[in-house]
C-alpha cells in the first residue's frame, strides 16, 4: 500500500523558493513520485485553504516517514525559510 506526503505551502519568497524545490525534487526521486507539484489548486468544499500543493507517492507509508527523517530531505530544510508548510503523511492506495 502507498504512502503519501501532502503539502500545502506558502512560498514566501519565490527566489529562494526555487532553490528549494530543486533540491528537494532530487531528494524525492530516491524513492517517491511528484503526482502534484504546483499548479492550479482550488478549494470547492470546507474550509481548506490551498497555496501551493505537492503531492508525493513513495512505495509505502514507512518510505515516505523514513523519506521526510532522511539526512538528505533534511538537508533541504537549510532553504526551507522562504515558506511555510502543512504537511500530511497517509496511507494511500
């Protein structure tokens, strides 16, 4: 069963932003798959509030927490100031 990360981010500032997300890209292709990554998002029912949404499959819920723990995605985080993050970690199918 698949495990995916759901990110709902404000990007702060955009220049920094982009150094980010190449870096963070190439962390994911270790083991997950981008099914959203950026783009037109709209709420159409409740209350959520969507920015920038990033969708990732990894191969099973354990890849995907071990992915966001990894030394590598951790790495990432030294450009994570230029946003803001809700993420979700489920089960997929």
């Amino acid at each position: 069963m698949a495990g995916c990360i759901l990110a709902n981010i404000r990007v702060a500032d955009p220049l920094k932003y982009a150094t980010y997300t190449t870096t963070v890209w190439a962390t994911a292709e270790d083991g997950g798959r981008f099914l959203v990554r950026g783009g037109r998002a709209e709420a159409v029912e409740g209350f959520f509030e969507p920015c920038r949404i990033a969708l990732i499959e990894f191969c099973g819920l354990e890849h995907a927490t071990a992915w966001l723990s990894s030394r590598k995605y951790r790495h990432t985080m030294v450009h994570s100031s230029a946003s803001t993050t809700d993420l979700v970690v489920a089960k997929g199918v």
